[in-house]
C-alpha cells in the first residue's frame, strides 16, 4: 500500500447514521481519555471489498477496554459485559447491535491449539495476533483521523491481490481453527491462498493439529461453514486438501 487511505466515505455509504453517531462519540471518548481507538477485522475488510457487511463492530482500544467501555455505556446505553481474561468487553444495544471493545495486545501460545496468554500492547501488535492479512486492517475513529486505515502487514494490497496470507509459519499450529477459516475465506471471495500460506496449511492438516482443538470450539467453526453463502464448495475444498476430521 503507497500514501494513504481513508475509508470514511465507506463508512458513511455503507452504515447507518446511528451507527456513525455512535462510533463518533466513541472516538471523542476515546480522544478525551488520551487513548487511540479504531474499527477493526472483517467490516474493514468487507467495506474494501464493497462486500455484503455483517456488522460486527470490533473495536480495539489502546488502553483498558473494560475501563472504556464502561464510560462509554454511559453514553449510549445498552448492557456492558467484561471479559477481564481476555481484556475485552461487549457493549449490546439491542439483538442487532453490539459492540466488541478489546484492549490492543498481544498473543503467546503455551501449546498447540492451546488458548492464548494474552497482554496489553499496541495497534501493531494485536493486528499481528489476527489470523490472515485481510483481517488485520484497522480504521480510526479518532477525530482528524477519523476513517484513516492502518496497515501494517500489507493487507489491502492483499485484498486487491485476491490473496489469503498468514503471518508466521505456526499460524496453524497455535489456532488450527484458521485451516477452516482460511477455506471459508478464499471460497467466500474466490481468493486464493498465497502459495506458502497453503504449505503451512496442508503441513498443519497433515500433522492432525485440528484434532488438538476443543470440541465445542471446532463444532462452532464447522457451524459458521454452513452459514457460508456456498457451502457446499466450501466443504468440497476441505476434502480435496484432506481435512477428514469434518466427515
């Protein structure tokens, strides 16, 4: 990616004047407080691609998120959980809106499949932590900044590239639940998976890792197959690279 890209026009096209009422408010809060906030994962991703969104509003704040998020739920209402585990929070409105706050960390993995110790970091940081360079594109919602896109790991040249890339060659091994997610992806935006993406991959499948992983959390992967546009290729495709443990 050369120069700079600013995606507020996608913002405003593509969500209601509530929602950017509200993600401007959160962006004040955040300023006001001295931290930096910013929209995160699949909906940047889908607003580049001009693709059907799914309004997930994650957010990651460079702070306490639970913190945060309490002074925002002063704001705007709505039921405040913490996850103070995991330094995140959810803000829920109402049964179609609710917001995801996460502290900005950073992810270690004890074992393979195991879940992660997580600590507070920066942007860079937890952008890293995430599965495929496509999902790891960040919008500010600071004011003067607001819908400026940060990317660190070249994941819009990605996007435009049709390509599904991991970070490091344990990507697999720490969640094997991204073989799945890698496939849904690529068979959802008829991308391909980058060449050495795909031999970490087939490496992981071979080893067996996604049998190492909880089985509530596989059956909720296998799930979101199902609620794939085609699924049917989607499951073809696992097949074909071997991954028996789904039959």
């Amino acid at each position: 990616m050369s120069g700079r890209i600013w995606v507020q026009g996608l913002l405003q096209k593509k969500l209601s004047p509530l929602i950017i009422k509200l993600l401007q408010q959160a962006g004040i809060l955040a300023a006001n407080n001295c931290l930096q906030l910013y929209l995160v994962g699949g909906l940047v991703r889908d607003l580049l691609l001009d693709s059907s969104l799914q309004y997930d509003y994650d957010l990651v704040v460079t702070g306490d998120a639970g913190q945060f998020a309490a002074l925002l739920q002063t704001q705007v209402g709505g039921r405040l959980t913490l996850y103070p585990r995991y330094l995140t929070a959810t803000i829920t409105l109402d049964a179609d809106t609710k917001f995801d706050l996460v502290t900005a960390r950073k992810e270690s993995y004890s074992k393979p499949a195991a879940l992660p110790y997580v600590e507070a970091s920066d942007l860079k940081d937890d952008l890293y932590r995430r599965d495929f360079s496509v999902n790891a594109l960040a919008s500010s919602l600071l004011p003067g900044e607001w819908g400026l896109l940060y990317d660190y790991y070249h994941g819009y040249d990605d996007l435009q590239n049709k390509l599904i890339r991991v970070f490091h060659p344990n990507s697999f091994i720490d969640d094997p639940l991204r073989i799945i997610r890698a496939i849904r992806f690529e068979q959802r935006y008829a991308f391909t998976i980058e060449k050495q993406t795909l031999s970490y991959l087939i490496g992981a499948i071979r080893a067996k890792n996604l049998a190492l992983v909880d089985q509530q959390r596989l059956a909720r992967e296998v799930k979101n197959i199902y609620l794939e546009p085609q699924p049917k290729i989607v499951l073809e495709r696992l097949q074909e690279l071997g991954v028996g443990i789904l039959r």
